[in-house]
C-alpha cells in the first residue's frame, strides 16, 4: 500500500447524495438492516466487541488516514477485523478444548502467542481488503456509519428539517470518537440504565447485546449530533427516530447524555482525535431536557 499511486487522494464524496433513492429501495434497506441488526445481536459470541479496544481503533484510524481511504472503508476495516479476530478466537477456543480433552495439556498460551505475532498482520490486511471492496468491488461491510446514512435518509423522506451537509459531517465525527471512547460512553450507559454506579458482572454480560447494537449507536449518534448543531429542532427529530426504529425516546437520549458527557470531559489526545468540531461547539452544549 506504500505505492505512488495508492498514495494518491482517494476520498470519495464526503456527503451522500441524499434524497435520490425511491421510497421502495429505502423501505427495503431498512428492513434488511434491521433484520441484520437483530441476527446479529441473539447470535453474539463472549468476545464480541473485543477487537474494537480503542487503541486498536486509534492505530487502525490513523493508518486509513496516512493511505487517504475514505470514511467508509475506515469502519469496514474496523469491522472486518472484529469479525474476523472473534471467529478467530472461538476456533481457537474450541482447539484448545478439544486438545485438552484428548489428553494433550492446555494449548491456550501458544495460541494465544499465535494470535500476538500476527495481530498487526491481519490488521493491516483488513485495511487493505476494506479499500478494495470499496474502490473496486462496491462491495459494502455492515457498518454503524451504513446505518447512520441510510437514517438520515429516512428522515428527510419524512420531512423533518435536517442541515444535510453540517450534520453528516458531525455524524462522522462523533461516531469516530465513539468508536475512541467505546468504553467510556458505555460504562456511562449502563450505569445509567441500571441506575447503579457499580454494576455486577451479570449485568455487564448482559449489556453486550446494548454495546453491539449498530441501529441504538446510530440513531444516538444522529440525535446527539442534532442537539450540537440545531437544539431547537433535536426533540423532532428523536420523535421520528423513535417512529421509524422502534427504539425509545428515552433510550436515544440517555445515549446522547451519555456521549456528551465524554465529548464535554475529553482530556486525552486519543478522545478529542477527529473530535475538534465538537470541541469547538463546548460551549454550545447544555443539558438535554
């Protein structure tokens, strides 16, 4: 990926051309990634989300952005490592209990070894493999950016006011320091949810379902990044996003409180990466009514 050409600018158009689809193919959209959504939240392994640890993130991001690939590549390369190192894992997982059935001694560290020396191998390779579907192949990965496009659409086909531009662009952002403040904003979320400031280990298990759900990050990346940018017309829009998702009002706003509780309290260099738009609007941000 070090040649001239690849390093060449290979960003596409920033902003979607919101507005051009028929109704029937946006419906039809819809649908089939809600019912994605939903296989894939009862299927979810033990490690899910694993591979989604921020510093990965980071290195991944930074990576995609020294070889100029647009945004979404960015999240399929994410996404096809998390799929791929946690189907990884399970094989392994079951090798190893497999070997220590028939006798042979745990196997787990070597494997574990194994899965270090080739890390940032399959990592790389997972960037590579996220530029060619996008470029050549118009292949697309499931991603929460794939959501977040396609809701907007869905909301201006219903005609609720949207500053199309700004807010695509302040969808991006928040959902990149989402995906760098993973953690954080989930911890926040559950505790919230639970109304419990030390949660039990059952309860975090539970909660994997709430972490790995693209459709809830998407519309609380939208209603979050509305409240930035146009607090006057926010309550509109978590009403039609509540409509056409199903999820609750209330759920889509404890989400965005609890990602502008990080955005207001980022200290660190890897928070306020790819966050500077909210940064500038601080000062902009009161509390959700």
């Amino acid at each position: 990926m070090g040649s001239r050409a690849q390093a060449a600018p290979r960003y596409r158009d920033p902003v979607p051309a919101f507005g051009t689809a028929a109704p029937e193919a946006i419906e039809d959209a819809l649908m089939r990634l809600a019912a994605e959504n939903e296989r894939h939240l009862s299927a979810l392994p033990e490690e899910a989300g694993c591979f989604r640890e921020p510093r990965i993130v980071e290195f991944m991001f930074l990576l995609a952005d020294k070889w100029r690939l647009d945004q979404a590549a960015r999240y399929q390369a994410v996404e096809l490592l998390e799929r791929f190192m946690t189907k990884q894992v399970e094989q392994m997982a079951k090798s190893s209990r497999k070997h220590c059935e028939q006798g042979g001694g745990s196997s787990w560290s070597s494997l574990e070894e194994q899965i270090y020396n080739t890390f940032v191998l399959r990592l790389v390779s997972c960037i590579q493999l996220a530029s060619k579907l996008s470029l050549h192949y118009n292949v697309n990965v499931s991603t929460p950016l794939a959501y977040v496009e396609l809701l907007l659409e869905v909301l201006g086909y219903n005609g609720c006011f949207l500053p199309t531009k700004p807010l695509h662009q302040m969808c991006i952002e928040l959902l990149d320091f989402s995906y760098l403040s993973r953690d954080a904003i989930y911890d926040t979320l559950l505790k919230t949810t639970i109304e419990n400031s030390a949660p039990s280990k059952l309860q975090v298990a539970k909660f994997l379902t709430v972490k790995e759900d693209f459709m809830l990050l998407a519309v609380g990346i939208i209603s979050t990044s509305m409240f930035i940018l146009n607090p006057g017309h926010w309550k509109q829009v978590v009403e039609h996003l509540n409509c056409i998702t199903g999820i609750t009002s209330q759920s889509i706003r404890e989400f965005s409180n609890a990602v502008l509780k990080q955005v207001i309290g980022s200290t660190t260099p890897r928070q306020c990466y790819r966050s500077c738009g909210t940064k500038a609007l601080e000062h902009r941000i009161g509390p959700l009514q």
